[in-house]
C-alpha cells in the first residue's frame, strides 16, 4: 500500500495534524499508528488509500524534504497541499481525527473512557441544583414553544 518513506512521511504529517502533547503524555496521530486505521476506512470514505496516497504525492512534491521543515514550515507545506487537493486533504482530517479518537488507548488519555460510548455512556457529574436552577430559568420563564 504505502512504501517505507510514504509511511514515514505519512507518520510526520498526522503528527502535524494532532500533535503531541507538550508534557509528552499524549502521543500524536502519526506516533499512535492512525495509519493503520486508514486501509479498513472504505465505510467513512470512498477510496480513503487513494485520497492519502493524493496528499502524499502533493506534499512530497511541494516539499522533497519534509522531515527537515520546522513546524512553521510544515504547516505552510501541508495548507499548500490542502489547496491543491481540497477533497483529499478534507478525507486525510476527518479520518485522522476518527482513527485517532476513536482508539481505546487515546479516549482515557482525554478523560472519557475506553469503551464505547453507548450502550454503557459516560459518567456524567451533576452539577449544582442552585447552577442548574440559574442555568434553565429563562427556558421555564419562557413557557412551551411548540404545538400541541
């Protein structure tokens, strides 16, 4: 599917898509292996290898040494990509941010828990009736909205 440099290459940009955390704690999308959610993503997208495979060869062709860039250069590379191929680009975000977020590994990293959200949810704190009461006064002062 994808060649060694490709991969490589691929790793580098997801990780410009969602970076690491600054404390080290949180891995990138390229670190955490997003890649590989991306051959079984045929139900998300149309032809998610060839629209990243399109992204691919757009950076590499605006930027032979990617790997060198600093940040700043980066970013400026992967916009110009993003404006050669809009579609693909927009398919590469959209399942980078499913693979990553989606990951078991990554969910309590963020808070939330590494099961699915349904059919178990997420535990919800409640919060001060008194909040609450201020929260959703002017809701019930304005009476029902809808038709009967």
């Amino acid at each position: 599917m994808w060649s060694g440099t490709q991969r490589q290459l691929l790793d580098l940009i997801l990780d410009e898509l969602i970076p690491p955390g600054s404390d080290g704690r949180v891995p990138g999308a390229g670190a955490a292996g997003v890649a590989d959610f991306f051959p079984s993503a045929a139900r998300y997208a149309p032809d998610p290898v060839g629209a990243i495979t399109t992204v691919l060869a757009a950076v590499a062709a605006n930027s032979p040494d990617f790997a060198s860039l600093d940040r700043a250069g980066r970013v400026a590379v992967l916009k110009e990509a993003e404006s050669e191929e809009p579609d693909s680009f927009a398919t590469l975000v959209r399942l980078t941010y499913m693979g990553y977020y989606s990951r078991p590994d990554i969910r309590p990293l963020f808070g939330v828990g590494a099961h699915a959200v349904h059919p178990e949810g997420y535990p919800v704190e409640n919060g001060e009736a008194e909040r609450l009461a201020e929260l959703t006064e002017p809701v019930r002062a304005r009476g029902a909205i809808h038709r009967d």
